[in-house]
C-alpha cells in the first residue's frame, strides 16, 4: 500500500457527499488559509464566535461552527488513512463535486489553531451539545429554554465518542509527517517548514496517531507500518492477525519494542489514566492503545524536560518471561494529598498549597533530595539508585507530568505558592516556550477574573429572574452562592501570594542576592473582580489567554493536583493517584513517575 500511495502523482482523498453545511465551511477554510501568517496575532484579539471579522475580510465566509461539523467527519478520524495522507505526492480533498488541495487545508488548520479560534468553536460546540446555546448564554438563559435548545442541536455535529480524536491535530500531524518525508505540497504551509523536517519515527507515527479509530485493536500498531517506506519491519513488528495473535501479545510486543530500540521510556507515558475493563488484563506498563488517549505529556515536542538528567536518559529495561518490567530509578518522595483545581471552588487547591514549599531562587534541589533519600551525592543520584531498585517492577501508566523537578528552567527568582500553582497547571511550558514565560502568569490572572466574570453575570440573571412577580418565593440563589465562594476562593490566593512575598522579602535564606523579589501576579486582583450580582464579562481579552487556555485544558486532561509529603512540591498526577504513591525518577524518564507498591515486592507504574 505505501508503495501505491507514494507512486500515485495525485491521491484524491474522499470526505462524502456535499451539503449546505459543507459548502460554507469549505468556503470559510479557503478564506481563511489565504490570510496572511501576520493575522494571526491580530486573530488571537478577536472573540472567534461573537468578535467583529471584517479587518480580516470575511463576508458570510465567516467561521462558525460549520467549520466544526465540516472536520468531524469520518475521514479525519481513520487510522487507515494515515498512508494516503502522509505518502501522496500530491493529495487532493473531495467533498461531492468540490476538490479542495490539502495545501489550502494545512493553512487554514495551522491558523485556526495559532489564532486559538479552532479552541473557541470546540468550546462554543461542547456548550451547544450540552445546553444547546454557547457557554456565556447558558449561564444566563432559563432551564426551560435550555432544554428545547439541546433539542434542537442534539445530534447536529457528533455524538461524545466521536470527540475524542481532534481534526486540527491530525492535519498538522499529517503535514509534519509530509514535510518530514519531503512531500512538498505546500512548503509556504508553514512559518519555518524546517522546524518540522525530522523525518517521523516508527514510534512517532505509532503514538501521535494512536487516537484515530480503527475495526480491529490490532490495526493500532499495524496500520501505520507503511509510514516507514523503504525500511524492513522488523521480525517483532510482522503483522499477525491469526487467532492465536491476541491484542494483548501484539500491544505488549509492540511497547517491548519501542523500549528497546528507542532506549528509553517515552513509550510508559501513554498509558491511560483509567483501565478498561478488558485492558486490565494487560502488564501494567503496556499502555491501551484502543483509549483514544490524545496528548502525551512525556513525549511530546512540546514536553522539553529531562527528569532523569542527561547522565540517565538511557533506559535500564529488563523484561522477564513473567511480563515484568525491570527499572532503574530513585524514589524522591510519596503524594501527601491530592485534589481537583477549579476555579469556582478553590477549597481543595488552597489546602494542597498549604503543604506545598515556597521555591527559593537558585534552590538546590539535591538538597531536598538528600534530605528524603540520604544520598549525599547529586551527581549520583540514579546511580546510587541502581543499588536500591534491582527487584523487577511491574510498571504502568503514562507519566501524566509532576512538576519539572530537575533539568532546565530553575526558578532565577523565588516562587510564590501562586506561581507554582500557574506553572503547574501549564506544566511550565506554553506556546512552545520553557519555562513558561511571565506572561502567562498574567493570563492566569486574566482567566480568574474572566471565570468569575461568567459566573457573576449569570448570578445576576437569576438574582433578576427571583425579583420578577410571578417567581416562587425563597427561591435558593445557588449560583449567587456560587460566585461567593468563587470570589473568596480568589481572595484567599490572593492572601496567600501576599503573605508568600512578604515571607520571601525578609528571608536571607537559600539566596544571596537580597535584592531578588518575588513576582505578583495577583496584586490588586480584588479592585476588579465582580461583586456576585454585577457582570465584567466586558473586559478587554488578554493577548495571552487563547494559548493559556489552550495548554491548561490539554495540561488539565484526566489529572488533578497532588502535593508530595517530604519535600513539598506540586504536581500534575492522573485522577487515579492516591495517598501513599511514591515518585520516582526512572532512567530513561524525561518525567517523574508514580509508581504504587505490591505486595509481592514490584511495583505498578500509576502515571
């Protein structure tokens, strides 16, 4: 089949039959790729679903959630349609009568996703399947009406299944893969087309693409063979699709193999957070490629940490008959307690940075380690782990992110509890860039009062709303209650930040420089958050938030807060974590993990 593919002078790529739907959102894709790459900081500005369009030129060619429903169809979430995708010298999209380049496609996905206007209509269309009108309008709008609207919209774009796998990120993977293989189509598709040269790994096109659907488990790791043309597949990759071939075998030999060969342990942090009912049966360090798991925190361009340091990133895997994995690693702490973040409820994020530290500029974190591990020697940290950690260890779960605990990006000056939070919830990286730059902790800011903003509005609708004649009388104000208890929420981390710099500013310990001063991202944040029954949902939009709201939600997937119990750091964990798990850093991990002891002297690997 790559042979074919890759011989074909034109691929024509079928999308199904034409509709009104269609035909405006193809028309929106074509206006769009034709806009200059400059708009696009112009574009972050601009609210996609209610913002004025015309500096941009569009008419009716305006994007909407026809885009959306136009890029849920079934061809973007096929796995078999990687090799036409990615060979094709030239492929050209067909939708009925129409034939669109995948030139123009590329364009338009890569400024949907830079401008933030492809997360705007995933989230316009999220709220209108749930409520059936967009986010801000269901905070306001009746329950009566609500419910007729949802009426209305079910079934309009996709069922919840079908969102699992995102169409932005499959075209910009698919051109990554053509750039990477030298199928130029459109070489102008890209700002700087070489920082997407390197040619795809096996492993690349075997986890990005992982989340595309398939008939048969097995076509998870056999359907992407082809990307690799001209290379032999090796003897433990051989497509085998007898009876005897379980799913299991073919995911456990698959995930041994790319251990072995890549020589280290990216492949660990796809295992999902949550076991299915029939992957249980899997080692616990063999992820379930069917889970449409999308983003990989550990192995990810856009994850640029080395947790084991650089002496270790080799990794020290032994496998035995008995489906365990031997690692190498140290243990650095345990997970005091753990909690959700939300915003309209801080309670649970305010108790766990109670028990997390203070980060002093220049802090030596072999100091720390020293202190929970005995080990007096940084420079030998894993190595002294190697002594303590020889048992075979059965380990599972993706390294869903604890903080960056070694490597680049040392705080130069100390860290207040809020910014730890912020850099956290990131993971520390945003918009390519880490650490994660100053200004996203203004956009932090931003999107607590922006939050409350929503939230007080719709406050005020249903204080209104209970003023009206004919509204029944004692009617609970629960939403009024419920910015309240936000606004304090807010008010307490803003305390908090206070107390943390003022702590920091008579300090002389851990830092020489006495002039070094915390940053404050909260200050004054109290002047401008609503009262619970007045609306600011009007404030200008922050440059920097599209990108923070982006990264949170991708960061925010299927994890919560954890605080260690030793050493007091924050983490990012997977919501299967407990009390009593134990952080490791293992060689060949480019993150921390967590592991959960057995009864029988191995581990499990949690995430």
């Amino acid at each position: 089949m790559d042979r074919i593919f890759s011989g074909a002078r034109v691929v024509l790529a079928w999308l199904g039959e034409m509709d009104d739907s269609a035909e405006q959102a193809l028309r929106s894709l074509l206006a769009i790729a034709q806009l200059e790459d400059g708009a696009v900081e112009q574009a972050k500005m601009v609210d996609a679903i209610h913002g004025d369009m015309s500096a941009f030129g569009f008419g009716d060619d305006k994007p909407d959630l026809a885009i959306y429903a136009f890029l849920r169809r079934t061809w973007f979430r096929r796995a078999w349609i990687m090799q036409e995708a990615v060979l094709a010298n030239r492929l050209v999209l067909c939708c009925g009568t129409v034939m669109l380049p995948f030139g123009y496609m590329m364009r338009a996905a890569n400024f949907l996703y830079r401008s933030g206007w492809w997360a705007a209509l995933c989230d316009d269309a999220a709220s209108r399947l749930e409520f059936g009108v967009g986010r801000t309008a269901a905070q306001l709008v009746a329950p009566s009406v609500l419910q007729t609207m949802k009426l209305m919209f079910s079934g309009l774009y996709e069922s919840a299944s079908e969102r699992r796998s995102d169409p932005i990120y499959i075209i910009l993977e698919i051109a990554s893969a053509k750039l990477g293989l030298g199928r130029f189509e459109d070489p102008n598709a890209y700002p700087d087309p070489e920082a997407v040269y390197a040619r795809p790994t096996y492993k690349d096109t075997f986890t990005r693409y992982r989340i595309l659907e398939v008939t048969d488990p097995r076509d998870k790791i056999y359907a992407f063979l082809g990307l690799r043309p001209g290379v032999d597949i090796p003897l433990a990759m051989q497509p085998d699709y007898t009876p005897e071939s379980t799913t299991g075998q073919v995911y456990a030999a698959a995930t041994k193999y790319l251990i072995e060969t890549d020589g280290n342990l990216n492949i660990l942090c796809h295992r999902e957070a949550d076991r299915s009912h029939d992957a249980r049966m899997l080692p616990s360090w063999v992820p379930d490629y069917v889970a449409n798991y999308l983003f990989s925190i550990g192995d990810s361009s856009l994850s640029p940490w080395s947790a084991g340091g650089h002496r270790s990133s080799q990794a020290h895997a032994m496998f035995s008959e008995h489906n365990l994995l031997g690692l190498r690693g140290l243990r650095i702490d345990t997970v005091g307690a753990s909690g959700a973040y939300d915003i309209h409820d801080l309670v649970a994020t305010l108790e766990l940075l109670t028990q997390v530290r203070i980060l002093r500029a220049h802090n030596d974190l072999a100091q720390d380690l020293n202190q929970a591990t005995g080990t007096t020697d940084a420079e030998l940290l894993l190595d002294s782990a190697l002594q303590h950690n020889e048992q075979p260890g059965e380990t599972s779960h993706e390294a869903r992110d604890t903080r960056n605990l070694v490597g680049p990006g040392h705080p130069t000056k100390p860290q207040t509890r809020c910014e730890i939070l912020w850099r956290t919830l990131l993971a520390d990286c945003c918009d390519g860039q880490h650490p994660a730059p100053l200004q996203y902790g203004r956009a932090f800011a931003s999107s607590i009062v922006k939050e409350v903003g929503i939230l007080s509005a719709a406050a005020m609708r249903e204080f209104a709303d209970s003023m009206r004649p004919n509204a029944p009388q004692y009617k609970p104000l629960h939403l009024r209650v419920k910015c309240q208890k936000a606004v304090g929420g807010v008010r307490a981390l803003a305390v908090m930040e206070r107390e943390d710099c003022e702590a920091i500013s008579t300090s002389t310990d851990d830092f020489d420089n006495r002039s070094a001063q915390a940053i404050t991202f909260l200050s004054n944040i109290e002047e401008v958050l609503p009262h619970p029954i007045e609306s600011k949902d009007s404030r200008p939009l922050d440059p920097a938030l599209p990108a923070f709201w982006s990264r949170e939600v991708q960061i925010h997937n299927e994890r919560e807060l954890f605080a260690t119990a030793e050493c007091g750091y924050l983490g990012y964990g997977p919501k299967s974590l407990r009390k009593g798990d134990e952080v490791w850093l293992l060689a060949g991990g480019k993150v921390p993990f967590l592991l959960r002891q057995r009864g029988d002297g191995t581990y499990t690997l949690i995430g």
